[in-house]
C-alpha cells in the first residue's frame, strides 16, 4: 500500500513538474550565428 502511495506521489509530481535537464539550459560553445559572424573576420 504504501509502494503504491509513492509510486502515485511520483507520477503525481512528475506530470506537474519534469525532472530537471541541464544541458537543455546551458549553451556548448559559439552558435551559428557567431559563426557567420566570424567568417568574415578571419585574415586567413
């Protein structure tokens, strides 16, 4: 009964609020647009 309880509480809690994913927040290295900007500056 109570395995059932916290199995509830837990699909309970996910639903409302997913589980925390850092690497959907923070940024690996220069973007595209960075990229286009500095084509330009190289000298090559």
């Amino acid at each position: 009964m109570v395995a059932s309880a916290k199995r509830l509480l837990s699909l309970i809690t996910t639903s409302i609020r997913p589980a925390y994913r850092p690497e959907r927040y923070y940024m690996r290295g220069p973007g595209p647009a960075c990229a286009r900007r500095d084509q330009g500056l190289t000298a090559g």
